[in-house]
C-alpha cells in the first residue's frame, strides 16, 4: 500500500492510477489523515451470468387430450359464449 499526501497524488495522479492497475492500494491523506483509498476494481466471475440474463426453457405441458394452449384458445373463440 502506498500512503501519500493529496499534493503529491495532484502532481502524480497518473502514476498512482498506473500503480493501482498493477493491483497496488494507493491511501490519500489530507493533513495527516486518510480521506481516500485507490484500490484495483473486483472484477467478477465472467462465467457468472445474472439470472436475469441466462436463457430460460419453455414450458411443456402436456394435456391428457393432446391439445395445446393455443388450440383451446382457438376453440373457445370460435364456440362465442
């Protein structure tokens, strides 16, 4: 971890963010005391995949007559009430 006083991260912003994409913590200090942290980003699992993003199945029910969904729509359109 490299500790270092705000004027001196201001003068050397760029090689403190050179150090924190080598995977080094840079902590600021303003008149002594720590006000922030530069640390390298956690990069997730790229395998992980958000469920709202994984592909879903479609389901398959099977009526005991055989029909689908969309014939019983059907039929019942064309019987009217």
């Amino acid at each position: 971890m490299h500790i270092i006083p705000l004027s001196e991260f201001r003068a050397n912003a760029a090689a403190m963010i050179d150090l924190v994409e080598q995977g080094e913590t840079v902590r600021i200090l303003r008149h002594g005391k720590p006000v922030a942290e530069l640390v390298p980003p956690k990069l997730d699992n790229p395998s992980k995949v958000p469920s709202w993003k994984r592909p879903i199945t479609p389901l398959h029910i099977v009526r005991p007559d055989g029909k689908t969904g969309a014939q019983l729509i059907i039929e019942e359109r064309e019987g009217g009430w």
